[in-house]
C-alpha cells in the first residue's frame, strides 16, 4: 500500500504518475498528462471542472466504467445532478476537502449499493492546477476491488 493506503495497484500507479508530474511545484496541471499515458486507468477515469464563486464541480469527463456500472453518465453535467442526494452530498464534501487541502484524497466504498448490486471500490481523488498553485480541475481515478 502507498502512504495514502492506496490498495488498488492501477490507482497506486495514478498517484505515483501525479507526484512525478508535480516536480518541484505543489500541483501537477492537466496539460502535464497526456491521454496516451493514462490509458490503464482511462475507463476509470473522471476529470472535473473547479468552478468558484460558489464552489462547485463539472465533469468533463464521467468515467466511462462507472457509466456502464451505473447505467447513467455525468459527463457535461455538475456534481449537483447526481442522482441521490444522499450520496451526491458525499462526493461534494470530498471534492471539497481536496480542493481545500489541495493534497490527494483516497476513499473506499465498503459496500457501496446500485440498484443492480454490491460493490466494494476505491477512488483516489488528485488536485491539479494550471499555475501549480490554484486547484482548476480535479482527477479521480476509480477501481472496484
């Protein structure tokens, strides 16, 4: 395990690849990844938009993995139309705290209900910032264990 306790091989990956393209600054950007370098975690993977004023959260990207599981995608649309209010609140208030620690964020689903079934999974949610400062957007990788 890293020293988030990341389990999942496939986000430990995704965490090393995010502190190598910071360097020496406290925030990678997401010009510093390229698609093609992303392409194990691809499926799985959601970039969202940090809007401000008030805060809120737009996927330019819904996983494509996580809309086949979930039978919905968010793709273009805010975290604010999340079905289920209950956990739309829960992935507000941790893209929140990422964007204000601006430091990485592991979460794990242990279950975590659909409408079809059970699932245990892990998420890794990563800052990023154009100016290596200022969180603008955000990566979140996801694996089901």
């Amino acid at each position: 395990m890293s020293e988030l306790g990341i389990e999942s091989p496939k986000l430990r990956r995704l965490y090393g690849d995010w502190q190598q393209r910071r360097g020496g600054r406290s925030l990678p950007a997401r010009a510093d990844f390229d698609v093609l370098d992303l392409e194990y975690v691809m499926g799985d993977l959601n970039l969202l938009d940090v809007l401000r004023d008030p805060l809120r959260f737009r996927f330019r990207v819904h996983a494509t993995n996580a809309t086949l599981r979930l039978g919905y995608d968010l793709t273009g649309k805010m975290v604010d139309e999340y079905p289920g209010p209950a956990y739309r609140a829960l992935v507000q208030e941790h893209y929140s705290a990422v964007v204000a620690s601006r430091a990485p964020h592991r979460v794990l689903y242990d279950p975590f209900e659909t409408a079809a079934r059970v699932l245990r999974w892990e998420g890794l949610i990563l800052p990023l910032g154009a100016d290596g400062e200022t969180v603008d957007m955000l990566m979140a990788g996801l694996d089901l264990l």
